[in-house]
C-alpha cells in the first residue's frame, strides 16, 4: 500500500492506493504542520483516523508533502512520527507542500511561477524541472502575506482598532466569537494560532463584495504580488500558478490584481491531492513498463 498525502495546517488529506495506482481509500485528518505541532500531537491526529490505524501495518511507501517542511528538522520530526506508527514502511519522501503545489498545476519541462494561498503563503519558481524558492518563510507572525492567517489577523486588528465600517463590524461581531480573552488564549495558550486566525478569512470570503473588504483583499495581494512573485525577473513571460482556498475563491480579485502587475494568471486550484494522485499514477505506470 502506497500513501499519498498532502497536508495544509488546517487539514489533511490522504488517499491510499496499490502498486498499479487503483485507490484503495481517500480520507481526512486535521492538519500535520510539524514546526507548530508537537511528536504527541502529530501522531495522535494520524492514529484517531480509523483507516490510517487499520491499514497501519500494509502500508509499505508514504509521499508526503506537508506544510511546515521546508526544513530538515521538521521533515525528520514527521518521518519518525510515520516510523512509529507505520512499522512496515520501507520508503518515505517527505517534501515541502510546494511540491504539491507544483506537481499538481505544472507541466514538466515548462517554466512556472507557483504560489500557495491556503492558511499560510509561499512563492516558488519552477524551471520544469527544480525549484528555486528565494524567501525561505519564517512563519505565521512575520509572513505569510495574503494567506488566510494573514488576513484573519487584519480582520482582528482592525475590529479591535475600530476601523471596521459599523455595518460590517457588526456581521463580523454576530459570525464569531471576539471576546478578547478568548481570543488571546487561542492565540498564546492553544496549539495551532495560524489556524485559528485563517479561521476568520472565510468572513472575507462571504463578505468580499464590501468596499472594506474589498481593499482588505487588493491589500493583501498587492503585498504577496510586490514581495514574492515580482522578484523572479521573467515573472512576467510566464504563468502563475496557485494553490489554496484564499486563491481559489478570491480567484476574481486575484486575477484583477495580476493584471495590474502586468502577471498572467494560471491555474488556479483549491487542494492539490487530486493532482498528486494523478502524478504518482503516472509514476507507477512508468516504472510497471
């Protein structure tokens, strides 16, 4: 059995299949992001899944592509993680999330620019066969423009500053929870704050029509734009691809802010696992010939 997974930091999906590629079974865990979750943690998410605990001893290979493993530090962290739970495997490939991102929107042997905008943010340049990833992320507090924790923090400091227009300050104060002790909690006390701040992104999302929201968004885009796809020279000539829901359903106001920038939109997707299972699909039935 072969594991095939790509892990955000809200959520993870895996989909298991055999050695010619038939899906044995898909599922879902919460997010395995191992520079903010503990070994406990991190095996107790894998472990509560009823399918990942009672195929544990058939699986032989896992492709894992997670957010959080830019590092060797963490890519180690979740290798031991599977090791202890998966005692069978033999092969492990424990990539960063960008390389999903990239094996599900580019084509191989061609030049793209490929962007994650899900709960967290990042940029790489693909030349169709190597990355070249030039801000290395230092995390949810000094980065990660235009990502979902990104503006769930504008969302919250704006209310708290009194900068939210009434009407729309109070749709957000009915929607959510903003007693201040609640949320200083979640953010200092409680496992996984980047999570519980793009908690808060999809009120942008349902309200991305109002002027505040509106320039909320262009904001933050601009941001991501300016600092991350506007350093690679050609990013001009080339597609940009992006992966994530804040790309994906704010796909309009993206597109719009590109074309400012002179940037040619590409495929815009929502997760990468579909794209992956196709991959690795095609993978197996290279190596079967």
């Amino acid at each position: 059995m072969i594991l095939i997974v790509d892990s955000g930091s809200t959520k993870t999906d895996w989909i298991a299949i055999d050695r010619v590629g038939k899906i044995l079974f898909e599922t879902q865990t919460l997010g395995l992001n191992p520079q903010v979750l503990t070994n406990h943690i991190l095996k107790e998410r894998i472990v509560n899944n009823y399918e990942l605990y009672k195929f544990r001893k058939e699986v032989e290979e896992i492709h894992f592509y997670g957010a959080g493993c830019g590092t060797k530090p963490p890519r180690i962290l979740i290798k031991n993680v599977f090791s202890d739970i998966f005692k069978n495997c033999i092969e492990f490939s424990i990539k960063e999330d960008t390389y999903a991102a990239i094996y599900s929107t580019s084509e191989e042997n061609s030049k793209s620019i490929v962007c994650i905008l899900g709960t967290g943010s990042n940029c790489t340049y693909f030349d169709g066969k190597n990355i070249d990833q030039r801000v290395i992320s230092l995390g949810y507090i000094l980065m990660d423009d235009a990502s979902g924790n990104y503006f769930g923090r504008q969302l919250l400091r704006d209310f708290y500053f009194n900068r939210i227009p009434d009407e729309t300050a109070k749709k957000f104060e009915e929607e959510f929870d903003l007693d201040a002790e609640l949320i200083k909690d979640n953010l200092y006390k409680q496992p996984n704050p980047n999570t519980y701040l793009a908690t808060f992104a999809k009120f942008l999302i349902n309200n991305k029509d109002s002027e505040y929201c509106q320039s909320l968004i262009k904001r933050g885009f601009d941001l991501f734009i300016e600092r991350q796809i506007l350093q690679f020279t050609d990013a001009k000539e080339i597609p940009v691809h992006f992966v994530g829901s804040i790309s994906f359903y704010l796909k309009d106001e993206l597109k719009k802010c590109l074309s400012k920038y002179g940037l040619h939109a590409g495929n815009i997707i929502r997760k990468p696992i579909d794209g992956l299972l196709k991959y690795h699909q095609k993978k197996l039935q290279n190596s079967n010939h």
